[in-house]
C-alpha cells in the first residue's frame, strides 16, 4: 500500500483545519468565568448521562478535595437516574442535593440539568458518545467546566464541533477532562517515560489489543420503543457509540500513540461479523494497521467473542526490548529482548498507585481551583479521530489518511440535535428486524 506524505499536525494547524471544515452555530460571546479561589468555594455538580461509568464519574468528582455538591441530573430513562442518585446518596449523604425539580429527564433534560448548575460549575458528560458533541458545545456556551467521558464523537463532523467547543473553552477560561483515564495512571506515566528515555531502544512497532467475550445486549422490552431500546443497548449501535473500536479499543490505541507521542498518517484494516447474531450492528473483529510518518505501524486488534484467546492491553516492540502495558494491564512491565521473561525484566511499577479514575477528577478540580489553564480537548480530539479513522478503514476495506478522516462530512446519525424523545431511530431494523450493518468493499465512510 502507498502512503500519503505527512507531517505531525501541531495544535493550531490542527484546530485551524477543524475549524475550515466545520459548520455550525456560534458557541457565545467569549468571557472569561469565575474560579473557585483558594478552594474554599463549594463547586457544584451536574451529572448528564446517569449509567455506570456517570455515576463513577459523580463519585470521584464528589471525592476531590474541597466543597463539591452535586445538584442536578439528567438521564434518559428515568429508573437509571433513579438508581444513580439512591447510589451516590449512600456514599455521599451531605454532598447530594438533587430534589425532584432538579431530576430531568428525556433527550433535552441536559439543558436543564446544565441551567440548574449554573456558570462556573461542572457538568459531568457521560451519555453515549453521539450525543457528546452538542453537550459539549452547550456546557462551553453557557460557562460551565467539563468533565466527557470517552468517546468524544462518534464521526468526523463530531470531531470538529468538539474541537471548536474545546478552542472556545480555551478562550473563556474554562477548563474541560477527558475521560482517557489510562493518561493519569502513574504506572503508566513512569513506563512511558522510561520507553520516551530509550529504555527498549527506538520504538518500531505498537500493538493495541481487547480480546474478550462477546459485548452484551438486553432485548427490547414490550412497550419500548426503538430509539430507547437503542439507546439502552447503545455499545451495540455504531451511531450511537462509533463501533468497538472507537468506543471499547480508544484507550490502548490513545497509549499506543502516546508511546510514539506522535499520530498516524493513515490506516488499512478489516473486520467482520462472524459469530455474532444478536440483532444488532456489530462487528465481532477487528484489526486496523496504522501507518506513521516514520513508517512505524501500529496494529490495533479487536474482537469480542466467547472460547477465545483473550487479551487486554499494549506490546511495544523497541530496538532492544518490549513494554507490556495499557489498560487492562495494572502493573506495567519492561523487558530486554522481546521474550517476556522473569530473567529479561528491566523495569516494573513497585509502587502503589492511586486509582487512574479519581486522579483524572482530582487533577481537574485542583486546576478549577487554582485557575490553572486545563484543557485536553485536543488530545482526546486525535485519540478519537485515530479510532473513527480506524473504523472507516475496516468497514469500507479502503485506506484512509489522517487529513481525509478530519475532513470527511459523513454524519452517521444526520440530524442528530432535532432528535426528540418520540422521534424514530435514526437508523431502523427491516421487516426481518435486522439492522444495516457495515460491508467492506461496498460501505461508503468518506
């Protein structure tokens, strides 16, 4: 295959580019907004997207140090805003405020759980990522601090609004975390910097791995309809979540390019749905052959099936060793040579490590605080876009080159922001109740 010529795209060439290809409505007058001083001021909290991983998230915001109080919440579905709230009252009685009329509900609850915060507070992002872009814009409109959980956009022209939203953040004053935990693992920190020092030679090849078994999926409840039964099984709709790849794989793809602290060029791969039949649209494998500038490669593998060879984390092959690290990998290990020997060990993590989750809260609220300048939109923006690039590649069996990718209007879910609670889904089964699902070869994604 050939490769397009690239350079490594600085931050305002990259913001620039985004910004040219981009249409959308104007995020507000530009101003800056208060900070908490000293940390003595009590910082609120609204929690958008009540499942799991946000009701984590409201909890590790709520452990920060000084005054946090969390006062209001949105969630599609009421019960799961219900639960989240009855969980987080357990574990935080006197930091949790959020009467009735602060409890919203539906596709448009965001803006009133944001109204309910106010200028100056935090909202914290985690509803499926195709919402992300427009939650982004509308926190950065009205002077809110962010915490987006990954994914950050499930397409290119969400890509670009994010990183117009994050530019104009920048400009105001307002500080925005992405949800890219592995960034703040202190095992990681030290063996990245040992691999950035030469510790395993000159970097060749990455490889980003999640093998595991198959990724669930609740069939739809009597009286349900199809836009909430895709939304409650949102890791199975590539609208809703950007595939496995962008989604489930983002993380060790984010360490993988950290470790090469540069971006890919382009990427090749392929995929299928080999094993998999629920009614969805899936993908049960993946493997995308990323390209960098120096012609290094990085492979990202993905597959989620049962009575399989399961794996979960980075190989980072250098000139003289190998780096066995990444999510799903807690205790980072270097070697000599490319055996993973006990007798080639050169450097673990010995230490005890604070959670990866909290200390990415805590570095947050410690830079609203102390109004130091806080903003990784960026970095999570070309994570994200790696991984989309990625998908476009295996389901279209076509090479894709970083500046395509960024450029493509290709919207997944067009009209996306007009979604309303009763409105169809974007994508629909057909008479058989099965789902579009990518081919390669025939998939169209630029």
């Amino acid at each position: 295959m050939q490769h397009a010529r690239f350079s490594p795209t600085p931050r305002r060439t990259f913001l620039k580019t985004s910004a040219t290809v981009a249409a959308g409505a104007a995020l507000g007058a530009v101003k800056p907004f208060g900070v908490h001083a000293a940390g003595s001021d009590t910082i609120k909290i609204a929690l958008i997207g009540c499942g799991g991983r946000g009701t984590g998230a409201a909890a590790q915001a709520l452990s920060t140090a000084g005054p946090t109080k969390l006062v209001a919440m949105a969630d599609f579905f009421p019960h799961r805003l219900k639960n989240s709230l009855e969980q987080l009252k357990q574990r935080f009685a006197a930091q949790v405020d959020v009467p009735p009329e602060r409890q919203f509900t539906g596709l448009a609850g965001y803006r009133h759980a944001m109204e309910a915060v106010g200028a100056g507070g935090v909202v914290l992002l985690a509803t499926p990522p195709a919402f992300r872009p427009r939650h982004v814009e509308e926190a950065v409109a009205r002077g809110l601090h962010i915490f987006m959980e990954k994914s950050f956009a499930v397409d290119a022209p969400g890509i670009r609004r994010v990183l117009r939203a994050g530019e104009e953040a920048r400009k105001k004053n307002l500080k925005i975390a992405g949800g890219l935990m592995s960034r703040h693992s202190q095992p990681l920190e030290e063996a990245i910097r040992f691999i950035h020092d030469g510790g395993i030679g000159e970097v060749i090849t990455a490889w980003a791995y999640r093998m595991h078994g198959p990724v669930g999926f609740t069939p739809r409840a009597p009286g349900m309809s199809e836009l909430a039964h895709q939304i409650a099984n949102y890791s199975n709709f590539t609208w809703l979540n950007g595939s496995f790849i962008v989604d489930w794989l983002i993380h060790n793809i984010d360490v993988c390019c950290w470790v090469k602290n540069d971006w890919p060029v382009s990427v090749q791969g392929m995929g299928g749905r080999q094993v998999r039949t629920e009614p969805d649209q899936l993908f049960d494998h993946y493997a995308a052959e990323y390209t960098f500038a120096d012609g290094t490669r990085l492979h990202a593998q993905g597959r989620h099936m049962g009575n399989c060879y399961d794996f979960f984390g980075c190989q980072i092959h250098g000139t003289t060793g190998l780096a066995i690290l990444g999510e799903g990998q807690p205790r980072p290990r270097l070697f000599k040579g490319h055996n993973p020997l006990s007798a080639n060990l050169i450097w673990t993590f010995r230490g005890e490590a604070k959670d990866q989750y909290q200390v990415e809260h805590d570095r947050l609220f410690e830079a609203i605080r102390n109004d130091r300048p806080y903003n990784e939109t960026e970095r999570c923006c070309k994570s994200c876009l790696t991984a989309i690039m990625g998908r476009m590649a295996c389901e279209s069996g076509k090479v894709i080159t970083w500046d395509e990718a960024l450029a493509s209007n290709l919207e997944l879910a067009p009209g996306l922001d007009e979604l309303r609670d009763d409105s169809p889904a974007p994508v629909m089964p057909d008479a058989h109740g099965h789902y579009p699902i990518a081919m390669p070869g025939t998939t169209r994604v630029l």
